[in-house]
C-alpha cells in the first residue's frame, strides 16, 4: 500500500493521461500514471484494425508558425520541446497506426513521465481520499483521480443474438477469410466502412446496415462521421455493384445449423417492412463505450448518451463525483457528434484547459491572463490577433473561448481556451466577453459544394451571421441581460485582418458594449 497520498492519480497512459501528465510533471504536482499495459497508447496498437489513422498529418503547410502548424496536425501533444511533433514520424497523410505508439513511447520516455505499467486498476473506491486498487494487489491514495483510460468496451446494440457475430476488435482482417461470402457489417461510422472497403476486392456481397442515414464528414464538420478516406464502399454501391447501404433496424440475428446467418432487417423507407436477408458472416462496428465497473458505489460516476460516457461539467469533472475528473476521448459527451472531443486536435487542448483548472482550484495558481487597456481599438486588435493564430479555439470550436474581463479600473484581461461555458472564478460575475470559432447554425443541413447557398459573400459583414463556415463570433455576457452576439464574416483563407470588412465591425460592437458594463 503506497505510504503517502499523491495530488492526483491518473488512470491511463494513452495520449490524453500523457498530455495531462506532462503538465502534472511540468507544474511539479505530486502524481503517477497507471497503465494496464506494458506500454503508452495500448489502443492504437489494436485500433483501427487496418492500421491507417483518419487523423491527418500535415507537414508541409507554407507556414513558419508552429501554433498554426497544429492546426494541420492533428496527432501532436503539447510539449515545451519544440522537436516533440507527430510530424517527425511519418511523412503520410494519413499515417499508420504503429507510428503513432511509437511517438507516444517517445513522449513519455522525453518527457520523464512517471508511470506504472503492469497496473490494471480494477477497483476505486473513496473511504476519504480516492483509493485505487491494481490487479496485482497494490494500492494507492490520491486526493484527486483523472480517468484517462478511453472508451474500452465494444458498444453493443440490444439485438436478440448479436453476441453470434463477430466484433469489430476481434473479427478477422484477413481479406482472404472472406473469399466469395455475403458479409453484412452492422454501423454507418469509419469503423464499419473501413472493415467494408478492406472486403471489396473478396467479399461476394457487401451489406452495411443502420437505422441512420450515412452522415459524410465534409458536410457535417464533424470529423468521426464517414470520412472520404473511407469512404469506396459508397461509390461501388452508387455504381450498382453487389454491395449495399441497407437503412433500417437489425431486428434480429439468427446463426444457423451451417454456421450461416438469417438477418431480420425492418427497411426505414418503406415503413419498417421487414426481410429476412442470408449471410456468412455478420461484423458488429458499433463504435466505444466508457467502462465504469471498476468504481465502487460510493464514487461511481453517472453517465451519459445512453450510459457511453461519463456525465461532466464545463470542468470536465463528474457531475455527482467531486474531484473525479476526466480527460481524453471520454470528454466527448460534451460536444458529442458536434466537436472534436474524441480525438487528439481536439482534447490536447480539453486537458490543458482542464489542467489550468485543477491548478487554479487547488493549488491557487491563476488562470494566465494578460493585462490590455479596455479600449474597443485594442481588444478589437487582440481579439482578430487571436482567431487569425489560434489552434485551440479552431480545434475546439464552439467549446473552447478565450474571454475578456473588463476589471473597471480601465483594464481588462484577456484569458486563453476555457470552456465557454465554465462559471465563477476565473471569469467572474460582473460579465465578460467570450471569443469562439464556430460554424453557422443549419451549416451541416448545406451542401457546401452548393456555390448558390453555400457561402455568402466574404465582403458582407452585415450578413455575417448568416455564414455557414468557420468564423469567429463575439459575444457579450452581462448577469441578467441577454446575450449580445457578434459574427465575423467568414473567409476562405482564415484570415480576418480586413481593417474595414472584420476589424472596424468588431471595434463597434466593443465600443458599443463596453458602454453598457457598470463602472
């Protein structure tokens, strides 16, 4: 049993337990990473099962800035050493999965990180501080847990004998298993279609099967939806091959005698009529789901999106658990199917705000902040500086903001990524400014190939509201008023500099609402 107890025990060495460690190990917390396997990033060592990651690496973007780099880099954590970027690892756009284990070692052993491996937890309880239990029967306290661990179990649709199929974690990727068979894969995400198109070439029939419409990245700007490079299978269908998207509930799922399969499928388009379709083999890629059972009843966290992921406040912290916090892809029931919570760009930035959290809560330490004069002119210039460079607020967007606090002594200050939605301290009650990049309400309902509706003119910042695309939005919070929002018109480059289409805009409204604030 450890003889000391710890500031913060961090469950899990994937990408964001060592982002989160690196600040922990930076800011001299007292803390320990527990791994269950030999090594950091155990899931990229099994998923995805064909190796290639839909996250993109982009080395080569013209710019000299490394803060705007990340916004082409969406594999890198943040790290003081300036070398310590995924970029120096594959040249690939889209890289292979055993790339990215071999950074996250690199990472961990660079940046000294203190971690047990070997060390399964499998049990937290909280007699007083947090105790966690590892398999091999050692124990440690801790005032404070950060669960890091992903989303490890399979999550299984309530189908009357789906535990006959395959899942997505242990079926065969060997194309050669599937030699003239009729397979039919049950999800509409990347996993389902990057299993369906490695089928294409030995499959007989291909069939993927979901009560919901395939939803295409490039439309809905959300990244875990199908993404173009997995996308072939849709092209082979549209062309009138043998494979198919069947929309509609798997009713059941019945193995036979022969070790085939009957499928009941209930259509969606034609009223729920239903067919009993013939297979050899069924895939369940369903996608993830948080494992809670090693908490014990006095700590267990409530949870979310039909029990996937943990429930959490704007502080990434449990919202009937106080200081059992979260980092990592299982923050995503906060910007579920809309942000970039589950991925790497998006939750390096998640635990870096939840860090400066913990800091500020518990150790005193104040949210970085730097002093600008209250005049609209130069917030107006601070505030176009910021959206014109920032990686957080473009990753993150609609879900991280910088803000501004007018202190009323002529000053204000201006504070980096924290959630939009955080309340109290360091934002205070007297009201603030809040600066997102967010795309336009209706934006994934527009074909954004539509050159008629797609975007509005880059010149029109009256109708900049109106804009479907990233832009960065301003808005004024003021206890008991309404908020006052901003937009700036949207730009095909990114670059908000215009003095009189973007900046002069901006300036008014600042002027407009600082006028309001109660001296």
């Amino acid at each position: 049993m450890a003889d000391h107890t710890l500031d913060y025990l961090v469950i899990g060495a994937g990408p964001a337990g060592l982002q989160l460690g690196h600040f922990l190990h930076r800011a001299g917390r007292s803390h320990l990473i527990l791994e269950a396997g030999s090594g950091p990033g155990q899931f990229f060592r099994t998923f995805p099962r064909h190796r290639t990651l839909i996250s993109i690496n982009k080395k080569h973007t013209g710019w000299q800035d490394p803060e705007l780099n990340l916004r082409m880099d969406w594999n890198s954590l943040l790290s003081d050493e300036p070398g310590l970027l995924f970029t120096r690892y594959s040249d690939r756009y889209f890289p292979h999965a055993d790339d990215m284990v071999r950074y996250l070692g690199d990472f961990a052993e660079s940046c000294g990180l203190p971690i047990a491996y070997g060390s399964r937890v499998i049990r937290v309880d909280r007699p007083d501080d947090f105790r966690v239990t590892t398999q091999d029967g050692r124990t440690y306290r801790a005032r404070r847990v950060v669960v890091a661990t992903g989303v490890t179990l399979p999550n299984i649709p309530p189908i009357p004998g789906i535990e006959t199929a395959d899942l997505y974690g242990t079926a065969s990727t060997d194309p050669a298993d599937y030699l003239g068979q009729r397979v039919l894969i049950i999800g509409k995400g990347n996993s389902a279609f990057e299993t369906a198109d490695n089928l294409v070439e030995t499959a007989a029939v291909i069939h993927v099967a979901g009560p919901h419409s395939v939803r295409m990245a490039w439309r809905t700007h959300y990244v875990g939806h199908l993404r173009a490079v997995n996308n072939s299978l849709l092209d082979t269908y549209q062309l009138k091959s043998q494979n198919a998207l069947l929309d509609g509930d798997i009713r059941r799922i019945e193995r036979q005698p022969d070790g085939t399969f009957r499928v009941t499928v209930a259509f969606a388009r034609v009223n729920e009529v239903t067919k009993d379709i013939p297979y050899d083999r069924v895939i369940v890629c369903t996608g993830f789901r948080f494992d809670s059972s090693i908490f014990a009843d006095d700590c267990r966290p409530e949870t979310a999106i039909n029990g996937r992921f943990p429930a959490l406040t704007p502080a990434y912290e449990s919202v009937n658990v106080p200081e059992l916090y979260f980092a990592g892809t299982i923050t995503q029931s906060r910007d579920f199917k809309r942000g970039t919570s589950g991925f790497i760009h998006g939750f390096r930035y998640g635990v870096r705000a939840l860090h400066r959290i913990m800091e500020a809560r518990h150790h005193g330490v104040p949210w970085p902040a730097r002093r600008l004069p209250a005049d609209p002119a130069a917030l107006a210039a601070a505030v176009i500086e910021r959206v014109n460079r920032t990686s957080a607020l473009w990753q993150q967007f609609g879900l991280l903001a910088d803000v501004i606090v007018l202190d009323g002594d002529g000053t204000a200050r201006y504070l980096e990524e924290l959630p939009h939605d955080l309340q109290g301290p360091p934002i205070g009650e007297r009201g603030h400014f809040a600066i997102t990049l967010e795309y336009g309400p209706g934006h994934d309902q527009v074909d954004p190939f539509d050159i008629e509706v797609a975007r509005i003119s880059q010149s029109d910042s009256a109708r900049a509201h109106e804009g479907h695309y990233l832009h960065p939005v301003v808005r004024h919070h003021l206890p008991g008023r309404p908020v006052a929002a901003h937009h700036v018109t949207e730009n095909l480059e990114n670059e908000w500099d215009s003095p009189e289409v973007h900046v002069e805009p901006l300036r008014a409204f600042l002027a407009a609402r600082t006028a309001r604030v109660p001296a």
